[in-house]
C-alpha cells in the first residue's frame, strides 16, 4: 500500500491547483487506492489524529445489522449514545473552527439555539456491486461540455479520487440513492413565529439501470434519472404534480420537465424548473436547484476547491424517524428541537461556486460542505447579490442499512434573515416513509403517466 498521507497531499494539492480545470480519468494506480488506502468510494479510510473521527471498517450492512419489517424507517443502532456536549453561544468559541459560517450565524439569529454533539459513527456503505461500478468509473469518467457533462460514466460516483472541484460536485449530483425508491414526507414552511402548515407529497424517483428492462442506450441517452412527484395535501394544491427527467449534460439538453396544474387540468413544459425557479409548496423559501441541497447543472457557477475540513454535520439522524413524535415536537421557532436532532464530526470536501458574469441566480455565491464517505452535499451556506450570507442548508442523513444506501429522512434550509425556514422530508406522521426496489417502467415517466396521476 503507498503512504496514505503522501498520496491524499498529492490528491489535495492536484485539487487546489486544478479545480477550475477539465480534468480526464485517473490512473490505474490511482484507482487502487480505492479499498486500500481510500473506501471504495473515495474516503480516508483512516481516522483523524486526534481520534475524533474513527477509521471506516465498512458502515453499517445487511451483513452487520439486524433486519427489519420496515426498511423505510430502520431502527436506531445508536439509540444507547448521549451526546458528548453541546456547542451554545456560552462556547461557540470553542468550536467555531469546525463550523461553516452559516451555521455559526444561527447562534447569532438565535440566542437559544444548540447543536448537540454525538459521538462520530462512519455508518455509511453501499453494495458491493456499487463499489465495482465506482472503481470502473474512476479510470474512465470524464467532466465533457467544459464540465457540465459526463462522458463515460455508469450509473453514479463518476469521479470517487477527484481531481477538481467541479468533479465534487457531480459525486454529489450523481451520488446513489437506492436505485429506484419511493417516499411519502412532507415539505414543511415554518413562519418565523414557529407556525406552519404541512405539504405533504409522495415522489418517486428512478435510475434508468434500474427501470424494468434496464437502460436503453437510445430512450435514455442524457438521462441521469427519472423523478416524479404528487402534492395530496393540503386540498388547494392537491393533484399537482412534477415529472422530470434529469439529463446529464443540461447544456446540451435542457432538464426535461413537465407540470400537472389541477386548477388548469393540463400538463405543460415547465422551463421554468431549474435554477432559481421558485420550488412549490415551498411558500418562496426554496429554489429548483436547492432540492436535495444542490441539483441541476453547474454552468452558472464557477467552481473553486477549498480543501479537505473537519466540520460538524447532521449525521445519523435516526431519531427524526421517530413515529412517536408530532412534526410540532420536532419543529421549533426559527430552528428544529435540539432534543431531537444529531451533529458529528466528519470529514467534507469544500467547494465554493460563485455566479459567473454575465449569469442569473438570487445566489451569488453558495459554499458546499460534501460528506468524504456518502458524497452527499451536508451543509451549503448562500450568499446574496451583495455578498452577505442568507441562508443555510443541512442534510440530517443516515444510513438505510437494509437496502444499503445512505440518504436523508430531513432537509433544512434557514432564512437567516428573516427567521422563516423550510423542512423537507419528515414522516413522523404517515404510516409508511420509503419504499425500495419497485419495478417501475419507463412509461411511468411519460407525460401521459402524469396526466393520469393529476386526475
């Protein structure tokens, strides 16, 4: 095995020096670091010095972990922890060198505000036959379109020892999510006296390796994945739905997207989802490319690689699985209730885009915190037309350990300034949360199947 530390400083310092470049697949040697060295998917598989952060020995599987009857709300495996300490403004100091600016600005909005500390569990892990195709993709991918596309990448993971900052970002863009999975949650607005009203929606969404038939080179050319999804409450907006299909390379091809109005009781293109086009249901606090922290294609940004840090995430969060909680025990004025969410150290990628001349978007800046072991954005702080920060977004994952895939069950997005904020995800209170592995056919997708849906 090569000196990890020797490698990962010529890792880091090809990022620094590259991270505005196009940048081709790497070298074989290279790519036998991954299992070595590196987890299968790119990771230190060593701990930090100070212990902080454990080595990864595998996450958390179907092979060491006790089965249940509901893979869409798996148990605790870590419901016997306490929390090591909280960070509050009394020592916010302390520990400002392992937060992100927004987070440190949520102490400063709120004097109460806390972040309870656990313990650093890596749990997370993907199939074997994931790990293949991810070592596959390292000595093929490519960033083509002057980054804003792929070339010669399967399925997910195109870049697991990148070499740019634009090659974190498509991890995080291209990262697993199970394959093909459905999910009933709720995108909650939260006003910034602690009121709100529940959306709840049920979406799907479908890699096309994973459709019945598998991949078809011709209908799916471009085609990273295929989502739909259904708001069925509250009973103003019930019936209307999105569909789209989410190209690779959205300079080439534009996100194919369509919208089943129940008022209008049409479908019709909707270019309109993508960027900064306002989210529904949202009540105007979230963007199209803020949904699952960041999405959509990267053109507008230019891309800057920051290095490697320590920070605390949400990470874990299996508590906000919890079916004995009311979403108004879990959601508080200007922030969720600290007795019932979870922050570890962990290692992330951080990468800064900041809005190129001459392009649109409210954001003119957003700096992303990715997760090292899931590729998953966990934290992103945004940045007005004027440079002062605005709002803060966070990723509570954990690991569905039945189905081996690590995903959030809660999505946050805080006005920093307004003190409103968004919740997307929760499920305390439906009786079923993700289903895993449906045969779904490609038909499901067409903007037929979405006409149907809406009535």
């Amino acid at each position: 095995m090569k000196n990890s530390t020797l490698f990962h400083g010529v890792i880091l310092t090809s990022l620094t020096l590259l991270a505005g470049s196009v940048i081709a697949k790497v070298s074989p040697e290279q790519a036998a670091e991954l299992g070595l060295s590196l987890t299968p998917v790119g990771a230190e598989q060593a701990g930090n010095k100070s212990g902080s952060i454990p080595a990864w020995h595998g996450g958390l599987t179907r092979k060491n972990s006790t089965a249940n009857k509901d893979t869409g709300r798996p148990t605790n495996p870590f419901s016997n922890d306490q929390p090591l300490f909280e960070i509050t403004n009394l020592n916010l100091a302390q520990y400002q060198a392992n937060l992100t600016a927004g987070q440190i600005a949520m102490f400063a909005k709120h004097p109460n505000y806390k972040m309870p500390i656990y313990p650093s569990r890596r749990s997370a892990a993907y199939p074997e036959s994931i790990y293949a195709v991810i070592k596959k993709n390292a000595t093929r991918s490519q960033l083509v379109s002057g980054g804003n596309g792929l070339g010669d990448f399967d399925t997910t993971i195109p870049f697991p020892v990148p070499q740019a900052a634009l090659e974190v970002v498509w991890n995080h863009i291209t990262r697993y999510r199970g394959g093909s999975a459905r999910r009933v949650g709720t995108t909650i607005p939260v006003q910034a006296d602690g009121s709100f009203a529940p959306v709840k929606i049920t979406d799907r969404l479908v890699w096309p390796e994973f459709l019945s038939g598998g991949r078809d080179a011709k209908k799916d050319n471009n085609v990273l994945f295929y989502y739909l999804q259904r708001i069925t409450a509250p009973a103003r907006l019930t019936g209307t739905a999105l569909l789209v299909h989410e190209t690779i390379d959205q300079v080439k091809e534009a996100r194919r997207a369509w919208v089943y109005n129940s008022g209008q009781r049409r479908v019709r293109r909707a270019p309109n989802v993508a960027y900064d086009g306002p989210g529904a249901g949202t009540d105007g606090l979230r963007t199209t490319d803020n949904y699952d922290m960041y999405n959509g294609s990267p053109d507008r940004y230019d891309w800057k690689f920051n290095g490697k840090k320590e920070i605390y995430i949400p990470y874990n969060s299996y508590q906000l699985l919890d079916t004995d909680l009311k979403y108004q025990d879990i959601i508080g004025t200007g922030f969720l209730n600290p007795q019932h969410v979870r922050y570890e150290l962990h290692r992330v990628w951080e990468v800064t885009a900041t809005l190129k001349e001459g392009s649109r978007h409210i954001y003119a800046q957003r700096t992303l915190y990715i997760d090292e072991d899931t590729w998953g954005a966990s934290v992103i702080d945004h940045y007005d037309g004027r440079g002062e920060l605005w709002k803060l977004s966070e990723a509570h994952n954990i690991q569905f350990y039945d189905v081996e895939t690590p995903w959030m069950v809660a999505e946050t997005l805080f006005d920093l300034n307004s003190g409103r904020y968004l919740v997307t995800g929760l499920s305390n209170e439906e009786p079923k949360f993700m289903v895993w592995g449906e045969q779904v056919s490609r038909r499901s997708f067409s903007s037929a199947a979405l006409r149907r849906m809406g009535r």
